[in-house]
C-alpha cells in the first residue's frame, strides 16, 4: 500500500511539474488583441516576427523607448509619455504575439527584438531614453546595459522571474522548469547612466525586499530609488507624484 502511495505522489508530482514546464509562457506573457489602430502602427522587421510600434515620432535628437507590462497595450500609454515628454519622439513596442504583432513572446527573442528597436531609434536619434515598466523593465535595463543610453527609468521592476516564480510555487524546482527566467540583475551592474527606480509602496507582485536587491545590482552612485507611497503594482503611475518623478528624475 504505501509503494502505491509514493508511486501515486510520484506521478502527481511529475505531472503537476510537466503542466508547468508545457503552460509556463502563458503565467507570463498575457497578449493584448489587435485593433484597427494597432494594424495602422509603424512596423520593425526582425527575425521571423513583425513588430508593432505606437509611435509619436519627432525631428530632433531627442527620443524615449518603451517597454510595457507583461499585459498592457502600450497604445494606451503613448499619450501620457507623449504629455510628459514634449521634447522627445517616442516609440513603445508591442512585443510578439502582442496588439498584431507577429511571432510568439519569449524571453531570448524578446530581448533581440529590444536591441533591434534601440538601434533602429538611435540611428535617427542621438539621444535615447529608455523606460520599462515590470516586464518591460528588464528589457529596458538590457539595453542600457548594452548601447549608450542617456538615461534609465524603472517602473515596478524586479529582480528575476525566476525569483517571483520560486516564491509563489516553492515546491516545484523552478531552476529547472523555467526556460524564460529574466534575471535583470544580470544586466544591472553594467548600467552607466543615470537611473531611477519607481516603486509602489505596496507591490503585491514584486516585494520591496526585490526591489532593493534590483538596486543593489547597479553600481554605486548610478540608481535611485522612489517609493510611490500608497500604490501598488499597477497604480503606481496613478499619482501626479509618479509622473513628476518620472520627468524629474527623482
């Protein structure tokens, strides 16, 4: 009796580690569904995918690049970067599978597909901004890891997926499973130019204790940290303090 219990845990366990491993990409990547306006947007070509942009596009060597949530339709957010920054030409990216983009999100495209976006914008303009929000964050802190950047902003960013995930399912060996881990730190310590990290007072996504690991990872004198008091991960840009910030740069 007791080998037919262990035999059946056995089996439960593997097969709960299994739907993980097969279902995984869809606890992350939630795609917004495309609309009239979405199939009017800019286009980049890259490798096997056609890449929608929301764009409001300016002479002048000033621009912002940005890098939505796992579920936002960055469409939604051009207007108020476009209210908040004048001055620069902005071009937020709809990721694979996302608002007409063709392809499927997964993270090692996904992160070529960033590199592509920032050289595309830096070819017509000298200075880049570059912001990320939760998901988007991670892409955003690569790119200022890799190309000259002028400067980095940081909404409700985390450490590592892979960090979020052995939090919530302690009992699956996520190190294992998880073929899209996201480990921003990786790329924090290589980050030169000026950052600031928005945070919500009360994530209930993304705990503070991350939050301060993320800022820990860049080096010292090149990030800082704003709580957004009284927000959480998706309200943290409700305040008039958040977009304040966001334009100040503290």
């Amino acid at each position: 009796m007791l080998w037919i219990i262990l035999t059946i845990a056995v089996c439960v366990y593997a097969s709960l580690c299994l739907f993980f491993f097969v279902f995984q990409r869809s606890f992350i990547y939630m795609p917004t569904p495309a609309t009239p306006t979405h199939n009017a947007a800019a286009v980049l070509e890259v490798p096997n995918a056609r890449l929608r942009l929301s764009t409001r596009e300016l002479d002048g060597p000033k621009a912002l690049v940005y890098f939505g949530g796992n579920a936002e339709d960055v469409a939604s957010t051009l207007p108020e970067l476009a209210t908040a920054f004048p001055d620069r030409a902005i071009y937020a990216l709809h990721y694979r599978g996302y608002s007409g983009s063709s392809g499927q999100p997964a993270e090692a495209a996904m992160r070529n597909d960033a590199r592509a976006l920032f050289h595309m914008v830096h070819d017509r303009h000298s200075d880049v901004m570059a912001v990320g929000r939760s998901l988007g964050s991670s892409l955003a802190i690569q790119i200022a890891a890799e190309g000259p950047v002028s400067r980095l902003v940081l909404v409700a960013p985390f450490e590592s997926i892979l960090t979020i995930a052995s939090r919530v399912a302690p009992f699956l060996p996520m190190r294992l499973l998880l073929s899209d881990p996201w480990q921003s730190w990786r790329y924090a310590h290589r980050v030169a130019c000026p950052t600031l990290i928005l945070a919500a007072s009360h994530d209930e996504i993304v705990p503070m204790s991350d939050t301060v690991k993320l800022f820990e990872a860049f080096r010292s004198g090149v990030a800082t940290l704003r709580v957004i008091d009284g927000t959480d991960h998706n309200s943290v840009s409700g305040p008039e303090e958040f977009w304040k910030a966001l334009v100040e740069g503290r």
